[in-house]
C-alpha cells in the first residue's frame, strides 16, 4: 500500500511541482508516469542528454553496433513485430498510459537497429517494424494527451515507412497525423492531409486500409462542417471495405475494420453533423462491439452522449457520459476526458 500526503498536502506538492520548488520523490514518480502517460524525461522536465562526442576513432565500436544491428535485422525483426503486437493489445483493452516507458524503450531499440543497419536488405525489415512500433506510439502518446510526442513519433514512422518502400504503413501514419492537427484546432487541414494520405496509399493500399481512410476522411471533415463531404467519404468507405465479419487486415495488422466497426464510425461523424441517424447505428455498433476494445468503447458511448444531445435527449446523453467517464478512467485516455469534459458543459 502507498503511502501517499493527505489531499491538502497534495495540493501543496502540486503547486511545488509545478513552480520548481520541490523535486518530485521516486514514490511519487511512480504514481504520475502511469497517470498523466509522461516519460521520466517528460515528467521531470528534463530534455534529451546531447551526445557525447566520439571518441577519435572509435571503429571497434561502430563496427560492434552494426554487428548488432546485422544481428537484430537478421533474427529478431520477428520478435520485435510481436512486441508491437502484444502492445497493441494491452493497449486496446487497459490504455496507453501504462505502456509509456515500454513504448519509449521498443521504439528507441528499433531506431537504434536502423541507424546501424546497412545494406538495404537489412535495413527494410528493421524500418517496417519501426513504421508500425512508431505509428501505435504516436497514436498511445496523443491518447495520453504528449501531442509533440505524438507527432515526432508520426514522423518517425513515415520516414520508417518510407525507407521500407510500404507505401500502406505510410499511409496509415500519415491519415492517423491528421487526428493530431484536427485535435489542435486545425481539422480543415487535417482533412487535407488524409487526401493526401490515400493518394500516398494509391493502388497499393488494400481494400480495408482504404476503406479505414475514407472513414477517417469522413469523420475529420464533420468536424470540419463538411457535410457533403462526410456523407460521400462514408459512401466511399462502405464500398471499399471487403463483406464478412473478419475485422483485421492481414496486410496492416493496426488496421481493424468491417460493417459493424463502420458503422460505429458513421455514427460518430453523423453525431458530429447533428443527424438523427447517428443514433441507430452508434445503438447497432454497440451491440456488435468487442468487450476487449474498452478505449473504442468510451469512445462509442461519447458519441452515442453527442446524438443524444443534439436531439435533446438529456438523460440519455447523460447516462452514455457517465459509462465513458468510467472507462476513460480505466484506461488512462486523457484525449477521451477531455471530450467527456466537453459534454459535461453542454448537458
């Protein structure tokens, strides 16, 4: 059991904290990394050591590391993909918050393997994983609300991609970008650079990856008031993607999708646009919902809170606030808080 301050005490610390005039204890360290989702680095408000210069010489170390990168590139890109993966998990059914260090420490050990790697062959499989490992980090640090964080990690996972000739992951990276410039105020923009991610896409991009942008085309540019817009990506979105109820993309494991996930994220956008038809698909997608997405869930009951609202339905909203205020919380997300925050002040 912890043994923390009194809540007057904690208050006391936090303005400490905040003005510099108390360092914040190991104890405490270990209480707000999971908390706020913030690297020590973050936490402590200390930036990144500059590097220490080389050696003169120092080849037997440069050789030793692209050793070890002919080594990692060669046997452990595998292991490292099913890092990503169990990641991932975690990530879908407890949050990203407690997953920072972990994160931080997979995407730096890939890096380092790229930046030592040389011949291309070596180098491609190494920078696919790192493609994928940086994208979910960037989309876990903007959940946590570590914006920069989010998009240095956005870039990385382009530049990644880019290097590893998969025009799919970079597709993927850039569209999820997007949500980083929509956040901060900036959809219309944001709307742009999903275009932008689907022509990067092009022909290459399979069915569900296509269809997953069109339904992110769909619910940026409701948030932009594009209406028409909207409602003809969620058309595109419904064409594309493949029948059946399988959801995952062989070819993107990031990418879950089918009718029922559509549906969700028709609901969202129509929510957003203040049709009554957002109701019934958000009420089909719950139904269908897989009880291990608990991040998708709070975020299914926020939308279902926004159609509520917009046909004056106060007790309802209500009630789908609350059963996300309690999810948001189990899982740490400070992005879906804030909105829960939103809606607080509109009931």
């Amino acid at each position: 059991m912890l043994d923390v301050g009194s809540t007057a005490s904690l208050r006391v610390y936090v303005s400490e904290w905040e003005n510099g005039k108390r360092s914040i204890s190991e104890q405490y360290a270990k209480i707000l990394r999971p908390v706020l989702g913030v690297t020590d680095d973050e936490l402590f408000g200390r930036h990144a050591a500059s590097a220490v210069p080389p050696a003169v010489g120092g080849y037997d170390e440069l050789i030793s590391r692209i050793d070890s990168a002919r080594s990692v590139s060669l046997t452990m890109v595998d292991t490292f993909m099913n890092q990503t993966e169990l990641l991932r998990t975690v990530d879908r059914q407890m949050g990203a918050a407690s997953l920072v260090d972990q994160m931080t420490g997979h995407v730096t050990t890939l890096e380092d393997a790229l930046t030592f790697a040389v011949l291309p062959e070596t180098r491609r499989p190494v920078a696919r994983a790192l493609a994928g490992a940086a994208t979910l980090a960037a989309w876990q640090a903007l959940d946590t609300g570590a914006v920069e964080r989010a998009w240095r990690h956005y870039e990385l996972g382009k530049r990644a991609a880019q290097e590893a000739d998969e025009p799919m992951y970079l597709a993927h990276a850039t569209a999820e970008q997007a949500y980083v410039l929509c956040d901060a105020g900036r959809p219309v923009t944001a709307v742009e650079l999903v275009r932008s991610a689907q022509q990067v896409g092009g022909q290459r991009s399979s069915p569900r990856l296509r269809a997953w942008l069109y339904a992110a085309e769909a619910e940026i540019a409701a948030k932009a008031g594009l209406a028409e817009d909207c409602r003809r990506a969620l058309e595109r979105a419904a064409m594309c993607l493949p029948e059946g109820e399988e959801a995952r993309d062989p070819d993107m494991l990031s990418i879950f999708l089918n009718h029922s996930h559509l549906a969700r994220w028709r609901g969202n956008a129509l929510a957003l646009l203040g049709d009554d038809d957002a109701v019934r698909d958000l009420y089909t997608a719950l139904d269908a919902l897989d009880p291990t997405f608990i991040r998708a869930t709070a975020g299914l009951r926020c939308d279902l809170a926004q159609a509520h609202l917009a046909r004056g339905e106060f007790d309802q909203a209500q009630d789908h606030v609350r059963q996300a205020r309690m999810l948001a919380n189990r899982t740490g997300s400070v992005r879906h808080r804030r909105r829960i925050e939103q809606l607080t002040q509109e009931l």
